[in-house]
C-alpha cells in the first residue's frame, strides 16, 4: 500500500504544474508525513502531514498538531519526497498476482470442515 | 488548419481519460473512496479544492472571535478551556490544509489564497463576539451546527478528507458541550447573567442556521456535491436535523430560540423554522459583514508578524544542514 496521502501523490505534485499550483513559493517549508505509534505493542499509523523547516521542528510540530491528546507515544517524521510509492497507474495489475490464488488462505481447505483444532 | 485540428484533438477525451472517468465511476457506484492518486475529474478536484481550503480558512478565522476572549475569561479554568479551544482550531485548519494539498494545490497557495481575499470562509465568523455568553453560544450554536454539517462529511468519498473529518468531529464535541455547559451556568446565575446568555443565544440562532448554507432551490452545486458522494444530506435536510436538536437542547438550558415559528412537519419529517434574512447571508458573504474587515486585517497582520520566525527558522534549517554536509 502506498503510504502517505502526500506519497501517493508524489507523482502529480512534482510533476503535474497546475494551474493552481502558480505563485508558490520554492522557499516554502518542505513536507513531513507524520506517522504515531498509539501505544506500545501497536505499529505507527500515518496520520497527516505538515510543514516545518527541518526534521527537529517538524517532531514538535507533529506533537503539538497530532497528539493533542494523548494518541501517540512515539512519532515518525519523514521527509514526503523520500517515500517511493507504487505507480498509482499501475492500479490493478500491480496487485495482480496474488488473485486467483485462493489455496494461500486458510478458508481454502475445506475439507477438514468440523475437525478440532485445525 | 494547424489550430482547428488542435482543437477537435482537444475536444475529445484521450484514452486515458476515459479510462480514468471509468474507474471513477466505479468507485464512486460502489460508494467507495478516491485517493489521492487516482484519477479524477478536473470538476471534482476543483470542488474539492475549493470546499476543503473554505473549510479550513474557516477555521483559521474561526480562532479571532474566541481567541478575543481569552485574557477576559472569568477564571483560569474557562482560560485555560478556550486556550485549548483555539489551538484545537488551528489544528483542524491545518489538517485540512494538509489534506487539500493531497490534490495538488501547495499550502502557501492555499493561505497565499485568503490573505489576498480571493478565498471565502464561513459567514459565521463575521459576526462580533460581544459578551462572555456568546463563548457559549459560538460552543453550543456554531459548533453544534459544524458537527452537524461535518458528521457525515467523514463519509466524503474523498478519502484524506474523510480522514481529516473523523479527526475533527472527535474534538468538535468538546467544544460544543463546553459552550452548553458556559450557557447553563450563566443560565442559572443572576438574572442578569440569564439574560446574557439569552441575548447571546438571540444574536447567534440565525446566522449559526445559515452555516448550512443556501436553502435547497438556491444551491446549485449541492446536486452534483451529492452525485459525487462529498455530501452526504442537502442543506435543508442537515439545518432541519440541527433545528431539532437544538429545539430540545434549549429546553434544558432553560432559555429559548428567538424563533415562534419552529414545529415538526409529520407530513414531510423536517423541522421547519421562521424564514432566515438571506440577503443579510449573501451581504455578508460578499464581504460585508460587520466584522468582515476587521477578520481579514487581523489575519495578514498575524501573517506579516511571523514573517521574521519563518525566515529565521528557515535560515537556521539551512545552516544546520550545510554544517552537517562539511562534516
């Protein structure tokens, strides 16, 4: 799964120049995608993305905008350009394979329908 | 010749177009979500745009009238409160922005957008703060009507902005029962203070109805907003659902709504309510509200001020990063 909101689009944001995209500023703050562990025991789960001039401002900032209260114990930030997502084009046929290979799933057998512990 | 041929070129969608307007459909008949990286119709990402920067201009603005209020609050408790309120604010602005840029538009864009007055924000925010009871009233009317309108927009088939909406709803709640709860204590304070909260409720009723925006026959893009799943309920259908609710939460506040004419339709299940000053809505839209100047000014003045914070946090960025490449 491609994992940012902002990954995903890394494509068009580069390079698509939309017409609304004229006047920004090159020297804007880059993009953060920020990912928070909820509590120990669970993996850290995308939850937005922000702006800050570099990687320790861009940790408080994620604090202070994502865990207002108390929804993480542990933050990601990473830089929205260093994530590499699958081509949004590719759409099905990426994921192509795995189809049609129901005998990777344990509802496959049947057989042993009824028996205990199986 | 050259340019005519140009043009029919144009006029016809490429394959990849209509491959892509396919696949939308598909999504949006299965009621599923658009992702950031789908294809989508030009229209749809402009609606969007336009619909999700309102939104989270909205709430940006939407920190003056209370923010107003903070060094006056009665005590360190309500400080403390209203404090958070804000700072709540301006998170949902910007995980709204952050969500909108997912379509392609960058944030300076976006904020670039309203300093320069070419974006709008809702009327609501226009209206003076007069009193302390108008905190109530802005909790419990304004609020209250926000998470009417953006309960179901968490099911938008946008899915970054379904997912800011879930976020916000969350801590939208807080903010409405602090504000009944600052209505009731006035309530059942001095008479003096029971009017207060009355007067607040009197002055905020209509315009926190008008938040639903125009009614159902003067709302154009409503239609197509509700083909594409972005809303989820028409205007009239959300204000009806709102005016019940708060019909029966007045009750408890032991105030009433400035309205002789709500009532229960049975024939059609809405709640019908007194006819609302449309053309004061538009007026105030269009920027001629009473507090409208006042918001904006407020808001570049906010924007020039941080300018220094900016470029100095940028320029210390810059040299912690050329330091680290010497090293």
């Amino acid at each position: 799964m491609a994992t940012g909101d902002q990954t995903a689009m890394a494509k068009p944001v580069e390079t698509v120049e939309t017409p609304a995209a004229e006047g920004h500023d090159k020297q804007a703050w880059p993009l953060w995608e920020v990912f928070v562990r909820s509590s120990r025991g669970l993996s850290h789960v995308h939850a937005g993305s922000l702006h800050a001039p570099d990687s320790e401002m861009a940790v408080r900032n994620a604090r202070d905008l994502y865990t207002r209260r108390n929804e993480g114990v542990s933050l990601w930030v990473v830089p929205a350009s260093a994530i590499v997502a699958s081509d949004p084009d590719a759409k099905g046929e990426f994921f192509e394979s795995p189809k049609g290979k129901d005998y990777r799933h344990a509802t496959y057998y049947t057989k042993s329908e009824g028996v205990k512990h199986l | 010749m050259a340019t005519q041929t140009q043009a029919t070129l144009q006029a016809v969608p490429s394959a990849e177009d209509e491959a892509g307007q396919a696949y939308f459909d598909k999504i949006i008949a299965e009621d599923s979500r658009i992702e950031p990286a789908d294809w989508m119709p030009e229209k749809y990402r402009k609606t969007l745009v336009r619909q999700m920067s309102q939104h989270a201009h909205s709430e940006i603005i939407g920190m003056q009238p209370e923010a107003n209020w903070i060094t006056r609050a009665p005590s360190l408790k309500r400080k403390a409160i209203l404090m958070a309120k804000v700072q709540d604010e301006a998170g949902h602005g910007l995980y709204l922005y952050s969500a909108t840029e997912t379509l392609g538009t960058p944030r300076d864009v976006l904020n670039q957008q309203l300093l320069d007055g070419k974006a709008k924000y809702s009327s609501i925010f226009n209206y003076p703060a007069n009193s302390w009871a108008d905190m109530g009233a802005i909790g419990w009317l304004v609020d209250g009507a926000a998470i009417a309108n953006q309960v179901p927009l968490c099911r938008a088939s946008y899915g970054p902005y379904g997912r800011a909406m879930v976020r916000i709803c969350k801590e939208e709640s807080f903010h409405q029962r602090q504000g009944f709860e600052i209505l009731l204590e006035l309530s059942n304070g001095t008479p003096a203070q029971k009017q207060m909260a009355q007067d607040a409720v009197n002055r905020f009723y209509a315009p926190a109805l008008m938040m639903f925006g125009p009614t159902d026959t003067d709302s154009p893009n409503s239609q197509q907003s509700m083909a594409w799943n972005i809303k989820r309920f028409s205007n009239d259908e959300l204000r009806s659902r709102f005016v019940g609710m708060i019909q029966e939460q007045v009750k408890v506040l032991g105030l009433t709504l400035p309205d002789d004419k709500i009532r229960y339709n049975d024939e059609t299940g809405m709640w019908e309510h007194g006819e609302l000053n449309w053309d004061e809505f538009h007026e105030v839209l269009a920027g001629r509200g009473p507090c409208n100047a006042q918001r904006m000014e407020r808001r570049r003045e906010a924007h020039e001020n941080g300018a220094w914070v900016r470029e100095a946090a940028a320029a210390y960025a810059n040299k912690k990063a050329q330091k680290a490449q010497v090293a």
